[in-house]
C-alpha cells in the first residue's frame, strides 16, 4: 500500500459564508461551489491552499453546532489513499489491526468515495481516494 496524504482537514463554523470569505480574502484560499444536502440541512465549502484542502461545514437545525457551544471547531482530517481499491484495502487493513470503523466505504453525497476510521482516543479520520 501507498503512504496516505492529508487530503482535508474538516471545520464547524457558525458563519458558513463568513469564513468562507475569511478564507478566501485574507488567506488566499481558492473555494469551490458550495455543496447543500436540502434533507440534512448540511452545507459546506471545501477551500483549496495547493493541494490541501479545508473543509468548512454547517448544518441547520436539530444537529445544528451552536455558535460558542461544542460541537464548533476540529470536525475530521481525511487521508488520501489513492483510489478506491486503496480505500478498500486500507480500511480492510485497519480493521484487521483492530481499529474502529465508523463508516464503511461509500460515495457521499459531495462525491467523495471515503470510509471512516476512529483513532485510539476516538478522533474520525476519512480514508478518502
């Protein structure tokens, strides 16, 4: 297998559009389109710096992460592996090992195929291709 490379790291905000400009203007980021799930209420923006990404995310509602409460900061760092054999035989490998799987491979709904592993304290990582 191939050494995994950080691909994105994931980040609750309160102010989706906000951060997004702060991103973007102050720090030179380049955003993509905005992705919406209208049966979550989930939205995101993933802001490139070369070839790492960062994932802004928010959701309304019942799930909702509250401004000043938990819930807003770290979300997840996603490792790529590759393709989608190598996410298979990753996650495949790691649960072998004994690790935690939280999600099984599959494609989200922003398109990504990816799989989610829980480190020893319980911290999501996404296997992404």
């Amino acid at each position: 297998m191939t050494s995994l490379r950080v691909h994105h790291v994931g980040l609750w905000v309160a102010d989706l559009e906000g951060m997004r400009q702060f991103y973007v203007e102050a720090l030179g980021g380049k955003s993509g389109p905005r992705y919406a799930n209208p049966q979550t209420g989930f939205r995101s923006y993933f802001v490139a710096f070369g070839d790492c990404r960062l994932e802004l995310m928010w959701q309304e509602g019942p799930g909702r992460r509250e401004p000043k409460g938990e819930g807003l900061g770290y979300a997840h760092v996603a490792m790529s592996a590759g393709g989608r054999d190598e996410v298979d035989a990753r996650i495949a490998a790691l649960r072998a090992g004994g690790a935690r799987v939280l999600g099984e491979p599959r494609v989200t709904g922003d398109g990504y195929y990816e799989a989610i592993i829980a480190d020893p304290e319980g911290n999501p990582i996404e296997i992404v291709e």
